[in-house]
C-alpha cells in the first residue's frame, strides 16, 4: 500500500464530521486539499471531490435515517430543480477553464461566508413560517453543484429553516444531506464524458492512492456529524460556516496568486 496520502485519513475525519454537522458540501473542504496538496488537476479535483462526498453524505444519509431527522417532502420538492439544475452545470463545467473554475468556487465561497457571518451577528429578525418551495433557488443551487461541485446546501438551507413542515433544526440538515447526495451523484455522473475518462485514467494511480483513505474516513465522519447537529444551537452554527467558508476561501487564493 502506497502511504503517501496517509495523512487525508484524519484530515478525512475532520472534513466529514464538519460537513455533516454543517449541511454544507464536503467540496468545500476537500477542493482545496486536492488542489493544494495533492496537486491534482482542477477538472479531477472537482470530480474526486464529488465523489468523496458520494461516500461521506451517504454515510450521513444512513445515520440521519436512523435518528429520524430527514423530512422526506422537503427532499422530493427540491431535488425536481436541483437535478436538471446539476446535469446543466456539470455540462457546462467542460466548457471553461479549469483555473477559471477554480476562481469562481474561491469567489462564491468567499462572498457567501461573509454574507452569513455578517447576517449572523446582526441583530435576528423573528423567524416567520412558511410553506414556500423555492424552485428557482434550487435550480441555482443544482447548477452551481454541477459547475463548481458547491453551492447547493449553502442555497436551499436558508429557505427550508423556517419550513411550516420542519419541526426541529437538525431536520433541516439532515434533508439536505439527503439531496446533496443525490445531486452529487448526478453531477459525477454527467461529467464523465470520453475525453474526461481518459483524464482520470491519466491519474489512476494518484486516485487510487488517495481514496484508499479518503474513503474509509469520510464513512466514518459521515456517522460522527449527524450526532453532532442534533442539539446544535442554530445562531452558533452559522457563524461557525461562515468562519470556515472564509478561511477556505483564502486557501483557494493563495493557491492561485502564490
């Protein structure tokens, strides 16, 4: 067994414990990683990260099951825009450049960390109920999934809080854990086009070395971070999101003015 990549087991572990805890994409944490340290080509490190978090939200699925934080009317209604949403990313994505898909993720991360943290430290508004399904925000959320491996979790969870049909938090996050991945395994599959298999075969040994113990981790994270959210307070998870999404962010930077 190759052990150069020893080290993303317990980097695994951490990722996948604070994008289940979170409802937000393992992407976001694991686009840098790939990128900066083990230096795989952006077109690969978008699509290895799809597929990491095929295994890590899988794992989350299987644990939010079991604890019953999944509202099954919230995944139907918002995986009809979010998967015609990702297959039209995920097409798009062969179009541009890969450096320049990178800089939109550092971006969009960028500027949506510091919109939630500045949201979450102003003064709260009582929350207002409703039964709305916001189609057009998770078609967005599906497209930005397909484009930039992002984007969905951080787009839909804002509408599904205050949901007439949520009764607790974590239910929230454990839905859209549900259709992140979903969605994850659209996208993965609509990239893989000729010329892209052939990319990865290209990087087959790397790939294979680094999933050797990406893959166990994010199982086991993926059980960790649903036990963490259940009596999470709310105010203190967003803020929390918001710090981590920045300092990513700024990591995605360095990478490319550095």
């Amino acid at each position: 067994m190759d052990l150069t990549y020893w080290y993303l087991f317990p980097v695994g572990l951490v990722i996948a414990t604070l994008a289940m805890s979170a409802g937000i994409s393992g992407a976001n944490f694991w686009i840098p990683v790939y990128l900066i340290y083990v230096e795989l080509d952006p077109r690969v490190t978008f699509w290895l990260a799809l597929i990491t978090m095929i295994f890590g939200f899988g794992s989350g699925v299987v644990r939010n099951i079991h604890q019953g934080t999944v509202n099954w009317y919230l995944v139907r209604q918002y995986l009809i825009p979010t998967i015609p949403g990702a297959v039209i990313g995920s097409l798009l994505s062969f179009h541009v450049n890969g450096e320049v898909l990178v800089f939109i993720f550092g971006s969009f991360i960028f500027i949506y960390g510091s919109f939630m943290l500045k949201s979450s430290i102003s003064s709260p508004k009582a929350p207002v109920r409703h039964n709305k399904i916001f189609r057009g925000v998770g078609f967005l959320a599906g497209f930005l999934k397909g484009f930039i491996a992002t984007g969905l979790g951080k787009l839909i969870v804002p509408g599904m809080w205050n949901h007439e049909k949520v009764s607790q938090p974590s239910e929230v996050i454990g839905s859209a854990i549900v259709i992140i991945f979903i969605v994850n395994i659209v996208a993965a599959l609509t990239r893989m086009n000729h010329d892209f298999v052939s990319l990865l075969m290209d990087n087959s040994n790397t790939l294979s070395s680094v999933l050797v113990f990406v893959l166990p981790s994010v199982v086991v994270g993926g059980q960790i971070g649903p036990r963490i959210i259940k009596d999470v307070n709310t105010d203190h998870l967003k803020v929390y999101i918001s710090l981590i999404l920045i300092f990513v962010s700024l990591l995605i930077f360095s990478r490319l003015w550095l």
